[in-house]
C-alpha cells in the first residue's frame, strides 16, 4: 500500500481542529479553529457611573457596549465624530443609579443642527405607555428625575461624514425629549 495521509477538519466543542492521519495511523492534531461567534456584550461599569459629573466622547472602537449610568451628577455623552465609518455603530445605556432632582443625561451628537435622533421614545411606568416619535434633534436628554432601569438605545443609520441620523430607542419615567 502507498504512503498515504488524511487532512481534515474535525469538529471539537470549541469549533473545529485541523488534523493529519499519517499512513500508519498517527494522527496529529494541529490548530483549533473557534468558530463560534462570541455572543458577549461588553460591559462598562466605570466611564458613566462614577457618581459625579461626567462629559465623555464615545468612540467607534465602543461600538456593542453597554454603558451603566449613575445619574448623580450630570452626564454629556457626546456621540462619536462625523465619519462614513459610523454606519451600523450601536451602544447602549442603562441607568443604575437614578437621574438626580436638577440634572440631566444628555447624549450630543457632532455638528450642530447637521445632524438629528430619529427617537422612538417610551415611557415606563407600569401603565399603558405613549409612545411617541421625534425625528428632528442633536441632542437626546433623560431629564431630571428619571428611574432606575431606563433605557437608551442608539445606532447610526448614516453618516457621510457632514451630517448623520441615529436611531434612537428609549424608556424612561419620566420620559425622554429630542431637542
């Protein structure tokens, strides 16, 4: 018989591995491929929950996390810089702390009055809600006030590096404004 080899790939709990079978049946296992998507949301329980004042810049490399907020004091999360690479970004907001009597969270997007929220903004309150649609806005505000557990959900829709839309999903009591 002829000195013959198998290559393959196997399947193993972490995806799959790549082996070799020599003529006299050594078998040699090679790399591992992890194929398995990684379905973890990255979480951040520092930038926006220090329980003072805080003004932050998101950036692209931020995209998929979820931001805790402690509305002690006041909150600007300034949304990234115009850029066509923008496109599909999405963070999220939960508020683990409540908005504090006198303060505000307000999410800024760039360029003054080039670009808007298209919010579709909820209220929570254990009865029937209103939902209620703003499509023209830079600035999204959680006003004073708001409870623990309210939402923010935001994602570029476009951007062409003048203007940008975001689409905006919130729940909150009281409820949120698009300005």
């Amino acid at each position: 018989m002829a000195n013959t080899t198998f290559k393959g790939a196997v399947r193993s709990e972490n995806g799959f591995k790549s082996i070799t079978i020599d003529s006299n049946g050594a078998v040699t296992e090679e790399a591992v491929y992890d194929t398995r998507p990684n379905f973890r949301q990255t979480v951040d329980n520092s930038t926006f929950n220090t329980g003072g004042a805080v003004t932050d810049t998101l950036t692209r490399a931020q995209s998929g996390t979820l931001f805790t907020i402690d509305g002690t004091g006041d909150i600007v999360v300034n949304m990234p810089a115009l850029s066509t690479a923008n496109v599909g970004a999405t963070y999220e907001f939960i508020v683990t702390t409540a908005v504090g009597g006198g303060k505000t969270v307000t999410f800024v997007l760039p360029g003054a009055g080039v670009s808007d929220f298209m919010g579709a903004i909820q209220l929570m309150g254990g009865t029937a809600a209103n939902p209620a649609s703003d499509v023209a806005g830079d600035t999204l505000t959680l006003p004073n006030s708001v409870a623990v557990n309210a939402r923010v959900k935001l994602t570029c829709i476009t951007d062409d590096g003048t203007n940008s839309k975001w689409k905006a999903e919130t729940v909150s009591t009281p409820i949120a404004t698009i300005a």
